[in-house]
C-alpha cells in the first residue's frame, strides 16, 4: 500500500486593486507580475498563478523563501 501525500490547502486571495506583485507571501517571483483588481492569485507547484478577470490563468514561476 503506498502512502499519499497530503498537500497544504492552497490559499486564495483577490487583488482588491491594481499591483505590481514581486513577492506573494514567503513566495519570490522570478520577475514582477502585473495583477488586476478582482484577479485571483494562489501558489502552487512552484509557481504564482494569476487568474485574469477573463478566465485565463496564468503560471508565474518563482520559489519559497523561507
């Protein structure tokens, strides 16, 4: 029987106005990311996704700074 893995909840936040994001939490962006206000952002797997407010997400690389 193998053991599976439990993974953090991902945390979701909504822009509440427009923001240049270099670094989201202890999570460092490769290069800053322009986001909307309404626009989700969250990350996961070593990457800042942005939903737009047309429905695209967008991938972000970076890493955790911890």
């Amino acid at each position: 029987m193998g053991t599976a893995r439990k993974r953090r909840p991902v945390h979701r936040e909504q822009a509440d106005r427009l923001t240049l994001v270099d670094q989201w939490h202890h999570f460092v962006l490769d290069r800053p990311v322009l986001v909307q206000p309404g626009e989700t952002i969250w990350v996961e797997d070593g990457h800042l996704l942005v939903q737009r407010s047309i429905g695209v997400v967008d991938a972000c690389p970076g890493f955790m700074n911890r």
